[in-house]
C-alpha cells in the first residue's frame, strides 16, 4: 500500500471543517458584492439550509450573515 498525504496533514482541517471554511469565504464575498437574500446565499454557496449556514458563519465570524452585512455596509 502506498503512502498518501491527507487533507488535515496539507490544511491543518479536517476534510468537512476544510470544506465549510471554503463555503464560507464563498458566502463572505457574495455577502459583500450582491443583493441576494440570506438563504439564497447560503444554497449557493453549498449549504443545505440557512440554519446550517447561519449556525457555521456565526460559528467562525461570531455574527450572523445578516449583521456582517449590515455593519460592512454601514
């Protein structure tokens, strides 16, 4: 058997929390660059419901998609 390199030993995340971080950074600039609402956002950028989204964004950016928006607005 060959050896193989894995996900956590290139990123430093497991291959799910790689995957959401990406999703999010995704949803951070369509956040930024378009009127979408929130739950279209978070189906775009790959999650399966807002609630997943709103729970993983608050989770890495300790505020909701809705507030991050508003307050980069202004």
């Amino acid at each position: 058997v060959g050896s193989y390199t894995t996900v956590k030993e290139i990123t430093g995340f497991k291959l799910s929390e790689y995957l959401t971080k990406i999703r999010l950074e995704h949803s951070v600039k369509y956040l930024l660059s378009n009127e979408e609402n929130i739950t279209t956002i978070a189906l775009e950028s790959g999650f399966y419901d807002q609630s997943h989204f709103n729970k993983n964004f608050k989770k890495l950016l300790d505020t909701t998609p809705n507030h991050f928006r508003k307050v980069i607005r202004g």
